[in-house]
C-alpha cells in the first residue's frame, strides 16, 4: 500500500530560518531520504514553494485564478500531481485540462522549487478495510 506523506509547517518559522539552518533540516532530511530510498520504499518527494506564491483555479467553467492557497475547511486533499511547466500560465492551462475531467475540483498551483525523485511507484489498489 502506497501512502502519501504531506509535510506541514508554520511558514513563518521555516522563512525566519537563516541559510545554514535550512541546510542542516534539508540534511537531516537527506538522511531519511536516502534510507527510504535504499530500502526501496521512496516514490517523489517535493519541498512546495511559500504559501506567497500560490494560487488557485475554482469556480464554474473554466474557472477562475485566485491568488493564494484558498482551500474551504470542508474540501480534503485528494491527491497531487508534480508537473513541469514554463510558467505559471502553462500550470493554470494543465489545471484546467485536470478540471475539465473532474469539473468539481479545486485545484491549488504551487511553485516546486526542490524535486528529489525517488524509485518509480507500482501500481497499487487501494487497501480493503
């Protein structure tokens, strides 16, 4: 069974990190990784940008771009896709094919500026409670 981690944190304590300290975190991190990923177990990992630069599709049609992750207490995250764009037009353009195939989605953009890939996932089911 495949599971998704999704790491959380108060942006302003990860901004108000200096250089080194953000380095010693990625490190220790790297550690983790690295056994994750000797022992078969890591698919893609990702370090998203600041909540700063990212913006959302919603609404009916096509949708419209807000500024900002504006998710509603009452949405839950589905899953994520890591794609790779020119810019933040070619991103909102692959949001929206997203939407024209689940119309009722939000889909939040975020800039990726660290991109570790891992060992390619298998296909899984999902687990039978």
């Amino acid at each position: 069974m495949l599971y998704a981690i999704l790491a959380y944190h108060a942006s302003g304590v990860v901004d108000s990190w200096t250089p080194d300290e953000d380095a010693a975190v990625m490190a220790d991190l790297a550690i983790v990784r690295d056994r994750l990923l000797a022992e078969g177990k890591l698919g893609p990992a990702a370090r998203l940008g600041p909540t700063e630069g990212a913006f959302t599709l919603r609404g009916p049609g096509a949708g419209m771009v807000i500024d900002g992750p504006f998710a509603e207490t009452k949405e839950q995250l589905l899953g994520f896709y890591v794609i790779d764009c020119a810019n933040r037009e070619e991103a909102v353009e692959a949001a929206r094919s997203l939407r024209s195939a689940n119309p009722t989605a939000v889909y939040e953009i975020r800039p990726v500026p660290v991109y570790l890939p891992g060992v390619p996932f298998p296909v899984t089911q999902v687990e039978e409670s």
